[in-house]
C-alpha cells in the first residue's frame, strides 16, 4: 500500500499501479467512494456555483468512475471524460456509467497523468482532480499542465488536504487510548515515503492556492466538507472501517508496538465482541478539501 490514510482509506482513488490487484481492489475503492458519496455531491453543489453549465467535464485520476459518474450527474448537459491510469477501473467506471444511464456522454481515457490530459479532444470546462495529485512527482508542474488543459473561464478543482478520518472514540476500552492517533501517525511517515519515491519527486509546500496561483490560475477558493455518520455507524461503514484497518494491519504492522497490533487483531476479529463489526461505538467522521481556481477568459 503505497498510500497514506487520506487516500488508500477515504476514497476510490489508487494510483500506484505497481503490484496491485485491480480486479481485488476494485471493489473496495467503489464502496469507498459509495460511502462518501453525499459529501461528493455536496462539494459538486459547490462547484456548480462557480462552474455553471461545462461542456467538458474531466476527473483526472478517476479511478472506478463514483465521482466521474456524479459529476455526469450534477452537470447534466455535459459531456464527461474519466481519466485513469489503470483500464480495469475504467472499464468498472463505463459499466457504471452504462447502468446509471450516462452512456452516451460518459467516455473514458487511459494513461498517466498528467501527460495524458494531452490526448483530450478539446479543453475542459472543469477539471476534478482528487487525491491524484499527490501522485505525481511535481505537483507544481503537473497543476500548470492541468491548468493548460482548462478552456478559458474553465474551473481546477483539486482535492487535497482535509483531516484523517475518525472512527473509533479515544479509548476504545480495549489496548492503549489514543490508537486512530498512533495509527495517523505513521500513516504520515508511509505517505512521506511514497513523495520521496516518486520518480522526479520535487519537496512542495503544500500551500494549494499558492501554487493554483503559480500555475497562472485566478480566484482562489478553499472549502472543506464533512461526512458525518454518528454511532452506531451503518453495517457498510463498518465494512470500510474492517477494510480500511485491515489495510493497516498488513502494510504498516511492523511500524506499531505489540500492543497495538493486539488491539488491531481483535478490532479486525468477527467473533470479538469489542471489534468493529459489533461495538456500539463506531462512527464515520471525515473532512476532505476543495480547492479551486479558474482560468482567465
């Protein structure tokens, strides 16, 4: 897992396409993205406040096509392109797209970002980019080449930032209080990792706006949205909390003490009654940022 928690976790999206299993993982980044669904659509409602009526809509690293096909959705006379790396996920985003009857205006493209932007017919209206851009080595020169790709007036909506999900309560009764923070802790190690193998990797402050403004963009605005499922959460949230740890468990075991790899272990068993397919406790909590700007007319 090449991935920090605000990723691999918290959305559909997966963009290292070494030695994954796309057919296994493809499941679990749908009902992700599924799960998160009403805050993607309440972010969307805010986009459209600023992008009214596009004619092309991209989302650029699409993964299984969930937000692709809410976009479609929210922008009803627009023609949408999903944009992949992997072509398992955007055969699972056409289906989609098929099945929610978006077919006809619903296409999709493959290869690496951000080169393959250039493959596009012609400019977007908006570009969606979620937890992709932490992906690509230099984020700056890949926003300027995003920013190309915009038709003037066009919108650049990129997600990135936010807070670490929350699911389980400070103590939990069982182990050490104050897992989720340990846990966050060298999840952040695990993302720092994954920056500095990327290939042409560049350090970047992460000062969004800032660089929207050096890709030559105007009107920067920032906005945060919440999911929010109080305990006891619904069965699918606790599916994507097991999911989610068990995750954890097999990538960063070797990071956590003894007792924290207890507590996992009975969090992730079905039989214990303190696990996280039984407690009363469990909740979602997740808070993910929108960040956009336009190009000038």
């Amino acid at each position: 897992m090449a991935h920090d928690h605000h990723h691999t976790h918290q959305h559909e999206h997966h963009h290292d396409h070494t030695g994954i299993d796309w057919t296994e993982m493809a499941p679990l980044l749908e009902a992700g993205a599924e799960l998160f669904a009403p805050l993607y659509e309440r972010a969307l409602a805010w986009l459209a406040k600023q992008q009214t009526d596009p004619g092309l809509v991209v989302d650029a690293g699409s993964g299984p096509g969930v937000v692709s096909c809410l976009l479609a959705e929210t922008f009803p006379a627009a023609r949408i392109v999903a944009v992949d790396g992997s072509e398992p996920l955007l055969a699972r985003a056409r289906d989609r797209a098929a099945r929610l009857g978006l077919a006809d205006r619903f296409s999709t493209l493959a290869g690496d970002l951000p080169d393959v932007l250039g493959d596009l017919d012609y400019p977007a209206d908006l570009l969606w980019a979620s937890r992709s851009l932490h992906h690509l080595g230099d984020q700056r020169a890949a926003l300027a080449a995003f920013a190309e790709r915009l038709a003037p007036g066009g919108t650049l909506a990129i997600v990135e930032g936010g807070l670490p999900t929350r699911f389980l309560p400070r103590d939990i009764g069982i182990g050490r209080p104050g897992l989720q923070a340990r846990l966050n802790a060298v999840e952040e190690e695990r993302f720092a990792e994954m920056r500095a193998a990327l290939p042409g990797t560049v350090d970047e402050t992460e000062d969004w706006p800032a660089l929207l403004t050096a890709a030559g963009l105007a009107h920067t605005r920032t906005r945060s949205f919440l999911l929010d499922l109080p305990a006891p959460a619904p069965d699918r949230a606790r599916a994507y909390v097991a999911a989610t740890l068990s995750r954890i468990r097999e990538a960063l075991a070797d990071r956590l003490d003894a007792t924290d790899r207890a507590t996992l272990d009975r969090l992730l068993d079905p039989e214990d009654k303190a696990s996280v397919h039984h407690r009363p406790d469990l909740f979602l909590l997740a808070a993910q940022t929108v960040h956009t700007a336009s190009r000038a007319l």
